[in-house]
C-alpha cells in the first residue's frame, strides 16, 4: 500500500465517523441516517421512472460512418458507437465511475477518442486516450491534477486543457501529446481560471479564455511557437462576458459571444487585423451560444436561449443568410457538431416529455434524423406533463412596475381539489431552470399529484446580465424574497393548497432551500437540501482553493470583516433555531464545491433545536448522486419524504 494511500484512509474514517449518527445504518456505499425503511411499494412505483435513459451526442466518426454518444445501461454513463441512425449502441467504455468527453482524434493515423473521467465525485478529472483498435484506454494527465477540456489540434498532434498541475490552485493551459502521456508543455502561465477554446485551422494558433465571474471574463488568442497571447476586443474600464467562441477558416478573424454591446450574448465577428467587429444577432434580444462551424469555413450554426427554450438557427457565411431547416421539436438543444463533410448537424435534443436523445440535420435534405431511441421505462410519454411558462410580481419594480419573475409550473392533470406544491430551486447561483425532460418531476407530478414550480429568481442567467447581477453580495437575500413572493402567488391561486408547501433545491439551490425554510418557516411544511451551502463563511473557507476566488466574486470576500459579518448573519446555520418543519439533508461526501462539513453541521445545529432531520451520505459520491443505485435510493427515500410530511401532514417531532 502506498505511503499516499495510508494517508487517505485516516482522513476518509475522520470525516465519515462526524457523518455517522446513533440512528444511522449503512447501505452499500450510503449512509442512512434517521430514514425509515423504503415501503417495497415505493421501490416499485419509481422504478420505472428510475429506468428512464438518454442519449448525448458527442463526436462524428471522421473516418467512416457513425457517432460516439453517452448514455447508461448499468450504473454510470459511459461513452457508446452508433454506426447508424437506429442502430445498436455499442459501449465502449467500462468504468465504475462516469465517463465524460469524447472527442475522436481527428487524423487517419489513429482510431481512438479522449475521454475523461474522476473517482468517487472528487472532480479531479483525468484525461485519457482511448485506442478503439486495442480496446484500451491509456491515461495521459498525472493522475492527481485537477485537468478539464481535452481539446485536439486539427492535425492530432496536439492536445489543449486545463490543469492545476502547476500548484493545485490555477488552471493553467498546457499542451500534450497523445503518444507521450504523463508528459506536458505550460503554455499560458497565470493566476485564475483559463481554457482553451478553438485551434486556427492551421494549428499555429489557439483562443484561450479567462473566467473571472459570471459577469466578467477575457478573451485572447496564443500564439503556441512564441507562447505570446493577445487580447481580442480590449475594452479596458468595462466588464464583458464571453460565451463562445471560433476561429474563422482563415484564421482572420474570429466568432465570439458577448454581452458587450447590451442585456444579452450577441454573436459577434472580430476581425484581427483591423479590430472591427461585425455584430450577427443584433436583432435577437436573449442569449446567442453553441457555437459549431462547418470544417469549410461556410456554415455557422448557434442556438439562442428564448425565456428557456433553446431555438436554432445555421447561417451560410457566404450569403449572410440563415439555412433554412426542418420543424424542431420545442426543448433543449446542445453538443452542436457538424459532420466531416458539413453536410449534416449533430446535437442533442430533448423536451420537457421526452428524455434526451442523439440526432441529426441532413442540411440538404432538411430532414431531422434520430440516431437514438432512449427508453423511458416503459411508461406512456403522452402522459407526462409540459409545463406551463409563468411570470409572477416580485416585491420590486422596474421602470414603475412590478418585477416579474418567470417560472416553470408542472400541474397534475385531473387533479381533484386543492394540490400540494413543490418549489425546486436551481443551482448556480447563476444557473437557469429550463423546460428539458425530469423523471423526477414527472413522477411527483403524475404518482404523487404534486404541483412543481421551478422558479428563475433573481441572479439567474437567460434573461440579461443586469437580471444575473441582483442577487450579488450584500443583495443576496433577495433572491430569497423572490421565493416569498412565489408563496404569495400559490396562495392567490385557488386550484394549489398553501397549507401544504415544499421547497428544494441541491448546490447553491440547498442553500436557497435553507434560507426559505427560515425565512418562511410558517409557510412551508417541509424541505429537501441537496449538497446545499449552509455557512457562506465555512464554505468560502472550505471549498476547493482551486474554485475559491471564483465563488468570492459572486458571494463576496469572507476575508473583509463586514462581510464576513453579513454571510456569518445571512447563513443558515445562524437561522436553524427559527426552523421547526422536517428537513431531509443529502450529500456527497468527496463533495469538492460545497464540502461534506456544510451538510453535517446544518444536521447537527438542527437537531440539537430538537428539529426532526432525515440525512442520506454517498460515500463514493461528489457535488450530487451520478451512480444509479445510490440515485435510486435517493429518489425513493425523498418519495417517501413528501408522503411523510407534505401528503400526510406529518409535523416531525417539533
């Protein structure tokens, strides 16, 4: 055993003998804390809904027919071969934990892909190649950086990514070679968050960028020879945000999104050479991203983010005019990829009924193709239920009047009186709820005859970058009076019962659910945290160094006293004694964002109030639950949750 191993292991009995209570029993990999035994009754009502698939796609074959695609057919997700629509998907990848990438390597020479993939949810990704000839996967990165992207040169000699190699805090760009792993080149050196984004066609070039916040962030491109980098539309005294972005064919210029030019990511070409700067979306107010150019330089295809809904469009760069393209399906759209030939557009699309799946545009045709067909646990998907775009008043005005705040509401059909309600509150905090597909919705809305309501509060991005800036810092309970004002809405509407009114939430979603239930503690009567922040001061203390600086920027510096003052006030853990309703806690415990501490002290504080506290621990698991029997157990036991204390009306021992 090594002397790293030895190590590891004191540390690991440490921190699960703090999670482990006089109630608790283990599982598996799960720890399970003051959680009755599941009814077999709810074990074979989900699981159906446990057993729905999707498919992602991921890369087109270069040198012959079909796709890569991810999907799972035991416990995790791993890396399949199509070879044509409709057909057997061919795993390729074996792992126990999930597989992510899959980007081919782009010669002749090689048949083979990169991947990358971390252990037990630590999210210190490794990069590997795997040879599809040898059927092996061969590890190129060091094994203990933290290492993201994977992004080839056009000729395959190259491959850029982002490693905290250097010192385990900042995300350096270096380059490797596939037939060299373990070995690396720093290319740009430099405090923070940067990536790698687009090669020059002629492989001299590279667009690196640097992420500072939601708000702000630096585009550049690298000369590799000389390592010298440039910036790409300097503004100085003005904060951008950069989304995408692509060099052109020629290597003059370049295909970027930005809000630089108003509220939304307009899609932008920058020529190098002179500095102007040519804007293509103009005429669309919301969010251009999703870039994909054609291998010819002559198609540019983008999704735009409408109130949610992602819209796509392909535009022929010869004549500045859109392609134009067969009926989509209303729903999510991503991962666009054209083929080879460019004569057809990969992507994966899903809709608020049906899960995702891998598909195709024949350009020529203009035909929508379908290369996989995800099963849905047998149930009957006419059934599941679109939900209904909202605007709702907030408690402030804009231009005189009431701010409205969208969100997405899932009713029962035929529900009889009055219905229970479950707000699900998105991460983030700069994250956006969308309408694409949830088994979990579904069944709460269809089994359990609960309401959803997913809300977009303040802070959320979709609708312009002064929306996403109003929950920053000393504004950040305001985000938690937007959830207030959604229990005003409920109440004014006849057809849902205010009496009965859950709320939850996982990441920075946890901590809103937190916040609710001591804000509104009179209104809610039962709440599920998932990986949630519980003290703004330990998190920001505790997260990983690498992320550290990230998350200051949006919650602010703990290190300056009157902040530290105003998080220390805010948190939950300073509010649990105004909490007297059931709470269900979940964690990972490799969590590296919101660390296995957060959970467990908001577990400890509330129970010493006397609160009733139901608490789930993955020992093999990081920021939420990705393998399938701890998920299953997780979605059985909050079922058994909402029975408990939303349907029934059970109080807890409060």
């Amino acid at each position: 055993m090594s002397h790293r191993r030895l190590l590891v292991i004191p540390l690991f009995i440490i921190l699960l003998s703090g999670l482990v209570f006089s109630q608790s029993r283990e599982a598996g990999n799960l720890v399970i804390d003051g959680i009755p035994d599941i009814p077999p009754r709810i074990v074979e009502r989900m699981n159906q809904y446990q057993n729905v698939r999707s498919a992602g796609f991921l890369d087109w074959n270069p040198n012959g027919p079909g796709i890569l695609i991810s999907t799972r057919f035991a416990e995790t997700s791993q890396i399949h071969y199509v070879e044509r629509p409709g057909g057997t998907r061919q795993q390729l990848t074996f792992f126990k934990e999930p597989v992510g990438g899959g980007s081919y390597y782009p010669g002749k020479d090689r048949n083979g892909f990169l991947f990358r993939m971390d252990t037990g949810g630590a999210e210190f990704f490794q990069i590997f190649f795997f040879d599809r000839d040898a059927g092996q996967s061969t590890l190129l990165t060091d094994g203990k950086s933290r290492n993201t992207g994977g992004l080839w040169s056009h000729d395959g000699k190259w491959i850029a990514y982002s490693s905290t190699l250097r010192n385990g805090k900042d995300s350096d760009v270096r380059l490797m070679r596939a037939d060299k792993p373990g070995t690396s080149d720093l290319l740009v050196e430099a405090q923070g968050a940067w990536g790698a984004i687009d090669w020059s066609s002629d492989n001299s070039k590279l667009l690196v960028g640097h992420y500072i916040s939601a708000n702000e962030s630096y585009l550049f491109w690298c000369d590799v020879a000389t390592k010298k980098f440039t910036p790409i539309n300097p503004q100085k005294d003005k904060k951008i945000a950069y989304g995408d972005a692509l060099w052109s064919k020629d290597g003059r210029g370049v295909y970027y999104t930005s809000d630089e030019a108003g509220e939304f990511q307009q899609l932008i070409y920058y020529e190098l050479a002179t500095g102007k700067k040519t804007t293509l979306t103009g005429n669309i107010p919301w969010d251009v991203g999703g870039l994909a150019l054609s291998d010819d330089g002559r198609k540019l295809a983008y999704t735009t983010n409408e109130d949610g809904i992602s819209k796509l469009q392909v535009l022929d760069l010869q004549t500045n005019r859109e392609i134009d393209l067969p009926p989509l399906p209303v729903g999510l759209i991503g991962g666009l990829e054209f083929s080879k030939d460019g004569g057809a557009l990969g992507m994966t699309m899903n809709t608020s009924q049906t899960s995702g799946d891998a598909y195709s545009i024949d350009l020529a045709k203009k035909e929508l193709v379908r290369w996989t067909f995800s099963e849905v646990g047998g149930l009957e998907t006419e059934k599941f239920v679109a939900p209904q775009l909202i605007h709702y008043p907030t408690f402030d005005k804009v231009n005189n009047k009431p701010r409205m705040i969208p969100a997405f509401y899932y009713k029962p059909q035929n529900a009889n009186g009055k219905t229970p309600v479950i707000i699900s509150i998105h991460g983030g905090p700069e994250g956006q709820a969308r309408p694409g597909f949830s088994s979990t919705y579904q069944y709460l809305v269809n089994e359990l005859g609960i309401a959803v309501l997913v809300p977009n509060v303040r802070g959320s991005s979709g609708y312009g970058k002064t929306y996403l800036t109003l929950d920053n810092g000393y504004k950040r309970e305001e985000s938690v009076k937007d959830i207030g004002a959604l229990l005003d809405w409920i109440a004014q509407h006849q057809e849902l019962d205010a009496t009965r009114v859950g709320v939850t939430g996982g990441s920075y979603g946890g901590y809103m659910t937190l916040a609710v239930l001591c804000t509104y503690n009179d209104r809610i009567r039962a709440a599920v945290d998932v990986v949630g922040i519980s003290n703004f001061v330990t998190f920001l203390e505790s997260t990983q160094e690498y992320r550290r600086d990230l998350r200051r920027v949006e919650y602010g510096d703990e290190r300056d006293p009157k902040m530290r003052e105003f998080l220390m006030k805010i948190s939950p853990t300073t509010n649990a004694h105004k909490i007297t309703k059931p709470l269900f806690v979940i964690q990972g415990l490799n969590d590296p964002r919101v660390p296995a501490t957060e959970s467990k002290q908001m577990v400890e504080t509330v129970r010493k109030n006397g609160g009733t506290v139901w608490y789930l621990v993955g020992k093999d698991e990081g920021h939420g639950f990705r393998k399938k029997s701890n998920r299953d157990y997780q979605t059985n036991a909050e079922s058994l949750f909402w029975e408990t204390f939303l349907l029934n009306g059970k109080q807890g021992t409060n």
